[in-house]
C-alpha cells in the first residue's frame, strides 16, 4: 500500500513520509502543472478566512492531458489494488471537480457512472443524483480532493438515500493533515484512498530544493500544526469558523 494511503493513525504528524511510486509521482506531476503551489511567504486566505503556506487545485488536470492520463493510471492501479473493480458496480462524481475524474475513471473500468450533486437542484424532477443505478448497487464516490470528511458523508448520504451502497471514496490528493475531522467517514463506514498527501508533496518539494529552508521550515509547521500556523499568520482557526461572522 502506498505510504499516502495508509490509516492516518498510523503516521506520525511530524514525520515526511518515505515516497511510493505512486505518492512521488502524483505530487511530481500536480506540481509540474503548478497545480500544487507553495507561497509561506505570501499565505494564501482560503474563503474560510483560514491561511494556508501551501495550495492544491486538482481541477487544473483538465487542462493537460498527459498529466491526466498518468493520474489516472495510477487512479486504476490504486483502486484495483485496495478495491477491486470487481467489488464497484457504479462509480460516482461528487458535484463539481469530482465529476471528470468519475467520468475517466467510469471509462478505463467500464462502469456506469453518476454525478451527485451538493444538494436538489430545486426545480423539475428536484435530482441530487443525475444518472440511474439499481438498487443495491455498489458505488464508488470520486472527487479530487478531501481536506475533511463533511462533503464527502454529503455525497454518500445522498446515494445510500437513493439506494446505492457506498463503502470507498477515492480521490487524488488528501490534505492528511486533519485526521480528526476524518473520523466521520470511517464512523459511516466509508474508506478514505488517495495518490498523495501534503507530506508527499513537501518530500518532493525538499527533493528538488523547490523551498528555501525557512520555506521548507514554514510548510512543515503549517502540516504539524494548520490551526496555530494560521492564527499566527493572519488567518483563522476552526473554532473562530465555526463560530462565525462576530
């Protein structure tokens, strides 16, 4: 099993991951196409008023397409090994970025597909779900990426709702930097896959002298510690997002 997937009790906040294939390349290939951007010195503000040193857009794989195919082969490789294909009946986009990769995924393994969509649209048949499955059917949920599990038990809820059984969610990059806000999808009964994490990106990102030391020094704390690093830098913590506007 590739270091990036494993249980996220089983490594150590404060320890850079020895790299898998998989792992190395996956954040080899997102940084390549400056999908995966590093700026400590400059932190990005999220919407959530949350700061961040570091910032992963997976959308951007769209664009380029050989970074698509090696992503995706390596997306196959992952699931047949920790799911098996013969185990998924549907695979399923979650609304919006998840949509292309379920689509890409649906198609190298020969599976219908669906997309889920955040909530009803709210008008004619007021679908969630766009698509159709049988009842019983064993989905596979993709999206790109998962910094937690709210959005994630959003999608499987819908499905489970509709029918579906959902056991696995695969994406391509998984913050791993949260693992209790992850205990909601093993508490549902949902196993989290991903290529790669933050501590996979930050080992290649050392590898090739991509950071200053300082710089280096600053994305690892962030990793260690995202709640203290972000208050220290002019950005919120959970506690003041959940709390809302004051």
């Amino acid at each position: 099993m590739p270091e990036s997937t494993k249980p996220e009790s089983t490594k150590p906040a404060t320890a850079t991951p020895e790299l898998g294939d998989s792992a190395r390349i996956t954040s080899e290939t997102l940084m390549d196409i400056e999908a995966i951007l590093f700026r400590p010195e400059e932190p990005f503000i999220f919407t959530s008023g949350r700061a961040s040193p570091v910032y992963v857009d997976c959308r951007k794989v769209i664009s380029f397409p050989e970074a698509r195919n090696r992503l995706i082969a390596l997306a196959i490789e992952l699931i047949e090994t920790e799911i098996g294909a013969a185990a998924i009946d549907v695979v399923a986009g979650g609304e919006t970025a998840g949509i292309p990769y379920a689509a890409w995924i649906a198609d190298r393994l020969d599976k219908p597909m669906i997309y889920v969509r955040k909530k009803p649209k709210g008008f004619g048949r007021n679908a969630q779900i766009e698509g159709s499955f049988d009842d019983g059917a064993r989905v596979l949920l993709v999206e790109d990426l998962a910094t937690d599990g709210g959005s994630k038990l959003n999608f499987v809820e819908a499905i489970r709702q509709a029918g579906g059984q959902v056991a696995d969610t695969f994406v391509v990059f998984h913050y791993g930097i949260y693992p209790e806000r992850l205990a909601v999808l093993t508490e549902n009964g949902v196993a989290l896959h991903a290529l790669a994490t933050w501590w996979d990106a930050l080992a290649v990102a050392e590898e090739r002298a991509y950071l200053t030391t300082e710089g280096l020094a600053q994305v690892r704390a962030f990793l260690e510690d995202p709640e203290t690093w972000s208050a220290a830098h002019g950005g919120k913590t959970s506690a003041e997002i959940a709390a809302g506007p004051v």
